[in-house]
C-alpha cells in the first residue's frame, strides 16, 4: 500500500510540473514519471495505445484540412452570426455553440477559435465574459465525450469492447448528461459576479480609459 502511494504522489508531481510549464513540458514531465516508474521501482510499461494515437492523429489531420480549406473561418463566422442575434443571452449561447462545434469536430481546438468573439460580444451585451467564457471552456470538453469521432468516445469503445458496448450506446448516456451539465453550468454563472454596469473596478477602468474620456469630452462639446 505504501509503494502505491509513493508511485501515486511521483505521477501527480510530474502532472503538476507539467501543468506548471505546458505544453511540450507537460509531455516531457509524463516520460520522467514513466522512466521513474519503470527504471526505479520496476513497473513494467504497458503497450502503447495505437487506436487512440491513430485516432487523434486523424482528427488533428481533418482539423488541419478544414482550417486550410476555409472551413474553420466559416464556422467563426457562423458562430458569430448566431450569437450577434441574442447577445444577451450569450451566457447560454455561447456555451452552446462551443458545445456543438466541439461535438461536430471531435476536438476541443475548434473552439478556441470562438472564444474572442465569445468574450468580444459579452463585453459589448455589458455581460460580464467571465459568465460566457468559463462555462463555453467546460461545454467545449463536454462536447468531446458527446462526439462520435472524439479519441475520448472512440478510447473507451476500445476499452469496453469485450462487453459489447458501442457507440451509440455511450452516446445515449454522454449526450443527454452533457447538455443537462452545461445547462445546469449556465444558469449556476448566470448571475455570477457584479453585472459590468454596478461593478466598481470595471466602471474605473472605463473611467481611466482615455479613448472613453475623449469621447465624452466630444459628446460634451
């Protein structure tokens, strides 16, 4: 039991080293950990997983295609439009639609490209962005397990396929909890934090802002 905890405290220092610096660091912190485990206390590694590495290769592959061809700048441009009718309600929205493209793509890249228009629209609605934005981040990694084509549904197809399991059985379990979850996430933030017009830092900046001070020295002339 203690050889556990001590394996178990060196895999979570190396994750938090890795957090710590991000993204090749996080890589190189996990091959430590693994080359501390299996040199040091003589764990034997187990077989890559081919399935799930060829599986994201592919979708990283037609995230790349859709991007040069065009197809990520539409779908902004989509987002945006749909989110420009209701910016008030981009507290929903907004996670919505990073759910939804999320699901389509299968990655959570996709949605890193609407998170400034997200936060863009949010600020000029006078909704605080926080509300939009921390929930659009967590609807973004709800969308993978509801995605047939993410290495998260197909990963666990491959774990479970002695048992039968196949995707639509995941999915009818992945997708209705997900969309309750964000549902529940939004209206939790809904009325998170002071709204911009009564938050006194937010109303100081604008204050301190010269390009708003000349505007209103404009409008009092």
């Amino acid at each position: 039991m203690m050889l556990f905890v001590i394996q178990f405290a060196i895999v979570l220092t190396c994750i938090g080293i890795g957090g710590r610096f991000g993204g090749i660091g996080l890589g190189a912190a996990g091959g430590l950990g693994l080359a501390i485990l299996t040199f040091g206390f003589g764990v034997p590694p187990d077989s890559p997983p081919i399935t799930v590495i060829s599986i994201i290769l592919a979708v990283i592959t037609c995230i790349a295609i859709l991007q040069a061809a065009g197809g990520l700048d539409l779908f902004v441009t989509i987002a945006e439009k749909i989110l420009q009718k209701r910016p008030g309600a981009i507290t929903f929205l907004g996670p919505a639609v990073a759910y939804l493209f999320t699901a389509i793509c299968g990655t959570g890249y996709v949605a890193f490209s609407i998170y400034p228009v997200i936060a863009e629209i949010a600020a000029d609605a006078r909704v605080r962005p926080e509300r939009a934005m921390s929930m659009s981040v967590i609807a973004a990694n709800f969308g993978l397990i509801a995605s047939p084509v993410s290495a998260v549904v197909t990963g666990t197809i491959a774990v479970f396929s002695g048992l039968h399991v196949s995707a639509l059985d995941i999915l009818l379990i992945t997708v209705p909890g997900t969309i309750l979850g964000c549902l529940v996430g939004c209206l939790f933030v809904y009325k998170r934090g002071h709204d911009l017009e009564t938050d006194p830092e937010f109303q100081r900046r604008v204050l301190m802002n010269p390009l708003m001070i000349f505007i209103k020295i404009i409008k009092l002339r």
